[in-house]
C-alpha cells in the first residue's frame, strides 16, 4: 500500500464521522493480482529477471526445508524458507469496497506508479 493512498484513506477515515468503530481495507488498486502478478510487476520495474520457475506447493515446501536444514549446518540465511512458501501460496483476496462506498477511497497512486516509484528510490539490483 502506498504510503499516499494510506495517508488519503486515514484522512477520509478521520472526517467521516460514520466511520468511527469501522475497518477498513485500503489497497493500491482494487483489481485482484496473484503474488506471482506482483513479483513479476517487481522485477520489471527494478530490471530484475522475472520469476521464471514454478513449483507445485508440496514440492516448494520439501525444497524449504531441506534448504532450511542446510542453513543450520552451513550457518546462512536460507533465501527460501517453509513460512515464505505459506505466504507466497496463500490464497486471500481484501475487497476495498467497503472503504470506496462509505468513505468515497480512491487510490491516487496505482501498483504500476508504486513500483516503479520503489525502483527509482531503491535502485535496481545492480545498482545495489
């Protein structure tokens, strides 16, 4: 979530005497993206190589945690982990609606202007 889109939708949250005592989901956009969506609109807006392999969920979690096991023999920090493949194959979806229709929310700052925002302050990885 964009730090403006936050910002706007706390604003609207504070001067909408109807919203005290609700929750609200505040997103970047409000069309649904798979974690895959995402990583991919990542790596292209930092010139990182695109995710290019996929695992069934079963295989991902037995590769984890071998590599887990490894890192305690070896003393590493293992680039994936058991948690990681939870999270990344976790299936949720957080509808905004709510924060459109009674707050009147609309995301200024879009996902595509987000990373590409990230990019420019964080660099890319051979910048890095």
């Amino acid at each position: 979530l964009h730090v403006v889109n936050l910002l706007e939708g706390m604003r609207l949250a504070l001067t909408t005497p109807e919203a005290l005592g609700q929750t609200y989901v505040l997103v970047d956009n409000d069309q649904g993206m798979t974690f895959r969506e995402y990583l991919t609109r990542l790596a292209e807006a930092v010139g990182a190589p695109k995710p290019t392999i996929t695992l069934p969920r079963s295989a991902a979690m037995i590769l984890a945690m071998a590599i887990e096991a490894a890192a305690q023999v070896v003393d590493f920090t293992p680039p994936i982990t058991r948690s990681g493949v939870r999270f990344i194959t976790r299936r949720c979806t957080f509808s905004a609606r709510k924060a459109r229709e009674e707050l009147g929310h609309a995301p200024t700052v879009g996902v595509q202007e987000a990373l590409e925002e990230f990019a420019r302050v964080y660099g890319t990885p051979h910048e890095a």
